[in-house]
C-alpha cells in the first residue's frame, strides 16, 4: 500500500502537439490501458487550447502525469566533455554561462538538459540537449492556457523509442544499433539508436522516395560512424512499404508496427509516465 | 536509455511535493496518534482511575464500618480448638470460630491466635485487636 504512495501515479497522459492528439494510459497492476484518446486536425493554438480544454474537461481528467514532445528539428544534441569532478550542478551551471562556447552562433538562450554517458578518471562525456527557450515558452504557454502544465517536455524521438519492446532496445550493446523509421501522416523519421542514446536522427516532412531516405541516411550514419553494425530495423507504418524496403535494401526487419495512427507518437509519450528509470 | 526533460525542475518539484505530503500524512498521523494516547492516559488518571479508586474504596469504608462496630472482647483457647468473643453493634457477644461467617455474609473469620482474630471482608484482610476492646 505504502508503495504505491511512492510509486508515480497511475494514469499518465501524453500530448503530441503538431496537429494535437492526446492519449490517457492507466495502470493497474503493470497492466497499462489505454482509457481515452482524441485526435484533432487543429492549426491555430487557440482552436488546440479549446480541444485541449473540452477533451479534459469532458474526461474529468486531474493527473498531473502530462507529458510532452518536442520535435528533433527544434532540438540540438551534443556530446561534450566535462572534467569528471564536476557535478550535474556544476555542469548545468556551466551550460548556461558558456553557451557560446558549447552552441556556437546561438544568440537565443537554449533550454537544456543532458545525462551523463560515460565517466573515466578524469572526463565525463555528456549528451546535451538544447533547445530555444523561446520556442519551449511558446509551447508551454499554450498549455498553459488551456490549464495545463506538463511535467516533461522531451524530444519526440524518445517518445518514438517506447514504442520498441524495451527488451529488444537493451539487446543493443557495444557496436550494435537500431533503426526505426517511421512512415505515416506524411512525416517520415528515421531514428538510429542502440541501448543507452539516440545516435542519429532526421526528420522529413515531404518526400516521395522512401528507399531512397532511408539509403541516403543510411549511409549518411555510417560514413561517419564505422564502429556501428546496424542490427535491427524496426519500422511503423504502411504495410505496403515494408515489401519494397526488403526487396530494395535487404533490410532484416525485426518488427513491424502496422498501425497507421497518429496517436502513436502521444502514447509513446505517456509510456513515460510508467518508465521506472527516470 | 538516456531520459531528457527540458522541464527538470517541474519533475522534481512534483516528487519534492508529494514526499512532502506524504510527510506530512505520516506526522499528521502520528501527532493524532499521540493526543489520542494522551487523552486516554489523562482520561484514565483523571477520571477512570479516581471512579476505580472509588470503587475500591467501598470495601474500605465497610472494614472501617466493622471495626467501628464490632470489637474484640476475648479469646477463648482450649487444647487445639479457638473462638473469638465479638461484641457485636446491638451489644450481643457472638462466639465464633474459624471458618465462621461474622452477621454479614461478607466478613468471615479467617484466624485466630491469642491475641487477635483476622477477618475477611470484600477480600481484605482485616485484623481485630484484643486490645481494642474497650
């Protein structure tokens, strides 16, 4: 009973703002369900506001658990490396003092956070994330006017990620990555990654070729990263395209999500509310 | 995986509140615990034992009432064998023996020696002196 106070709580919501569609996952038991979901074709923020506002309202929904994503067009990553002394303190300090010296030809004040990656005797590498401020006050704003304050704003990438069996994510050791690609709703992403980060990630929102991304970024990853051996490839979307990527690339597709929905991206987002690491 | 919330501080200040909360429901808890104990315990020093001690004084009051009333006026020994003369409220000497119930069926005598006789009353031993009688 006690740890369950402890415990985070058991509904969890997830927003995908580009277009609005939000998921309400509960959990009972490590059983997660999925209790309400809505999806709008909304342009202007204050029709988003509105939506936001009734699908809440509607719901009678009070969880807090609100979680958020950014786009990884908006977002900066970078590996840097601080003296192992430092502490995350020290480190985010530092962050904000020197931007200039960290994000070159960056005259807006960046949102961060990292995570250590790996710490020798004397270095620690960190991977930073940066974002304009005024772009995540924006976001946050329109939330906020339709009384909502998230607990997590993340790159979308992330939330794309929870959508892979975590088992098969931690499979992903040493020189081992994967590759999910995402193709719906006009939006294609194509995200490497093994068990610990997201190495590379692009975005593309008119396209015709899908091979021919995926063969351009491919070897765009691999060009400048040797050690990797694409191991897996995990793909969401449109069965049809699966035939042609194995014929064409000779892709060893592990697993296919054949679900074309535009909720994907929101219920990758409240998975987060049940993730035990952060 | 690496997790990253471009909001940390949101994150933590919910969990910061929350511990606070449950925090504070523990001490909640455990201050109501205590007041409840300490008004049974001043309930119980205060008016529960006081009604008790009341109670047990009654038997108190009826050994001062017996010995205000009946006295000692001799003993009797012969061989083995021993009564008691009491002199009784309405100034009738009973003679009684161990084992014997006193008028009231409460008062019984439980011992004789030579010099004076124990009584029990409502489970008090009550000792009556030849000396006493006067």
């Amino acid at each position: 009973m006690f740890r369950s106070l402890f415990q985070k709580s058991q509904q969890s919501i997830g927003i995908d703002l580009e277009g609005i569609n939000v998921v309400v996952l509960h959990k009972k038991r490590s059983e997660i369900k999925v209790i309400y979901t809505a999806s709008g074709e909304c342009n202007s923020g204050g029709e988003k506001i509105k939506f936001l506002c009734d699908f809440f309202a509607q719901h009678k929904i009070r969880s807090k658990n609100i979680y958020v994503a950014i786009p990884v067009k908006h977002t900066i990553k970078k590996e840097l490396q601080f003296a192992a002394v430092l502490q995350e303190v020290d480190i985010k300090l530092q962050l904000k003092l020197e931007q200039q010296r960290y994000f070159p030809g960056i005259t807006e004040k960046l949102a961060y956070d990292f995570a250590i990656k790996n710490i020798t005797e004397e270095k620690q590498n960190v991977i930073v994330y940066a974002t304009k401020q005024k772009l995540l006050a924006d976001r946050l704003g329109l939330l906020c006017d339709a009384k909502i304050y998230p607990v997590c704003v993340e790159p979308d990438g992330f939330a794309w990620l929870r959508l892979i069996d975590p088992i098969q994510r931690e499979r992903l050791t040493e020189d081992k990555v994967g590759v999910l690609l995402v193709v719906q709703h006009k939006i294609f992403k194509i995200i490497i990654f093994n068990h610990h980060e997201i190495l590379y990630e692009h975005d593309e929102f008119e396209f015709d070729d899908v091979v021919g991304l995926v063969r351009r970024n491919l070897n765009h990853f691999t060009t400048s990263n040797f050690k990797y051996k694409l191991n897996a490839f995990y793909f969401i979307g449109e069965e049809d395209l699966i035939a042609s990527l194995r014929q064409e690339m000779d892709l060893n597709i592990v697993s296919v999500v054949a679900v074309e929905s535009k909720l994907l991206l929101a219920y990758g987002l409240a998975l987060r509310g049940f993730d035990d690491h952060h | 995986m690496i997790t990253i919330n471009f909001l940390p501080w949101r994150e933590q200040l919910r969990y910061k509140r929350r511990r606070w909360f449950i925090v504070l429901c523990l001490f909640s808890c455990l201050l109501s615990i205590t007041v409840i104990l300490s008004i049974y315990i001043h309930l119980h020093h205060k008016v529960i034992l006081p009604i008790k001690r009341k109670v047990k004084q009654t038997p108190d009051l009826s050994v001062q009432k017996f010995v205000r009333k009946y006295k000692l006026s001799g003993i009797i020994l012969q061989d083995q064998k021993r009564w008691a003369l009491i002199l009784t409220p309405n100034g009738k000497v009973i003679m009684v023996k161990s084992g014997d119930l006193i008028n009231e069926k409460s008062a019984q005598v439980k011992q004789i020696t030579s010099t004076e006789i124990s009584i029990l009353i409502n489970n008090k031993l009550l000792w009556l002196k030849i000396k006493d009688k006067k």
